[in-house]
C-alpha cells in the first residue's frame, strides 16, 4: 500500500484541475500537460468590452477561455460588422490558432462580450506543444473542424438565405424560451446587415403575431412560425 501510495500522481493544481474540468478535449490529458499549460500560460480576467485582438495585430498567444464568451467579428470600412463566431468556455479561438501556425497577423477582431476568464498560451510554448504533445495537438486541430464546419454554415446561409429567414433561425436560437435581452443593432451585428432592415424585420414579425418587442428584449411567441421561415 505504501508503494502505491508513493507512485500516485500528485493531486492537479487548481488551474490545471480547470482546464480539465472545461475542456472535454483536455480531460484524459497527462497530469504533465494539463500542469505545462497551467504553469506556463499568463491567467487573465479582462472585463465586458476589452479588445482582446484586433485586425493586422499579431497574436500574442493561444486563447483557453475558462469563463465568459468572446466575439470574433469582421469588420468593414462603412462600419457594418459580421459576427464570425463566439468562443466560450471549454473553446479555443480558430484564428488564433491559425495566425500562430502561419506566423500571420489577426485578420478579425475580438472582443469580450461578458467578463472573461482565460489562459493564454504564448507563442513559443504554444509551437513546443504543438511540436512535442499529442492530445494538445489533437485538441487544436480538433478545434480547426469545429470552427471550420460553423464558418462554412455562416457563408452558406449569407450566399442562400434571405435575411428574414437569418433572422428568423437566430430568434429561435437565442430564444428557445422567455426572452430575448439583446438591442436592435447587436442583431444586426450579429447577422452582419443594418440595424434600419433588423428593425423593420423585427415589426413585421410583430403585425404578424410572432414575436413580442420590448426596449431591449424580444419575447419569442409563435417559436413554430419562426422556425418555418427560417426552413424557407
């Protein structure tokens, strides 16, 4: 007993416990690993609004977000924007990824959306780990087909959806049940059009008994009428 005892494996550090904790990819992850990253990250909280990168800045590191969400977002000349995607809790940021591996420069913004907490992996240690440990590698380029497959449903539903139809599908996303805390122009955001069209959109689904308006909410009422717009 008392040898079995002493080739356990010490208890994780409370980071390191973490990361195994919100990241299902990392959870059967070596002790070593989770530690190397615990020990080897810089552990950050940043409040709602900080930029955490922004477009032609290069990457400062490898973003494991513990807590919070943050929005990766194009943004275009005449100031409209185009949500790409959001990164939460047990995710990685695609495009950091990808500016570490091709040596590049952001190409995207983004931006803390609620407090968030993260580790970020810097630059070199980021390229050991790829180099040298299997299941971080595994969670990268895991994390490479996840993002992708999304960003390719973004471009599909820009190229063959009407915006009413987007609208629709993102309404009965984020309002499964109750209501809908989010303004006007973060909608627009979102579906990367303008908050006048959202606006107009979002009353005609009012005369139509879909959907309830408030300042700053949307109460989803008929979920099944939504859902048979958003299937065109």
């Amino acid at each position: 007993m008392a040898n079995a005892s002493a080739s356990a494996d010490p208890p994780l550090s409370t980071l390191a416990r973490r990361l195994a904790e919100t990241f299902p990819s990392l959870a059967a992850a070596p002790a070593a690993t989770l530690e190397r990253l615990a020990r080897g990250s810089v552990h950050r909280k940043v409040p709602p609004g900080t930029v955490m990168f922004s477009a032609h800045s290069p990457c400062s590191g490898y973003p494991l977000v513990l807590g919070g969400s943050i929005r990766v977002l194009q943004r275009y000349p005449n100031g409209r924007e185009l949500q790409l995607y959001r990164v939460k809790p047990g995710e990685s940021c695609l495009l950091s990824g990808s500016c570490l591996l091709g040596q590049a420069s952001y190409d995207a913004s983004g931006i803390a959306e609620t407090e968030v907490e993260l580790l970020i992996v810097p630059p070199a240690e980021f390229q050991a780990l790829i180099a040298g440990d299997e299941t971080f590698r595994r969670h990268v380029f895991a994390m490479f087909g996840e993002r992708l497959a999304a960003l390719m449903q973004v471009v599909e539903a820009i190229a063959y959806q009407k915006l009413d139809q987007r609208l629709a599908a993102l309404l009965v996303n984020k309002g499964p049940e109750g209501d809908i805390h989010a303004t006007h122009q973060a909608l627009a955001d979102e579906l990367g059009s303008v908050r006048e069209i959202v606006s107009r959109l979002l009353r005609s689904f009012e005369d139509r008994g879909w959907v309830d308006l408030g300042r700053e909410r949307i109460r989803v009422v008929d979920r099944g009428a939504l859902a048979g717009l958003a299937r065109g």
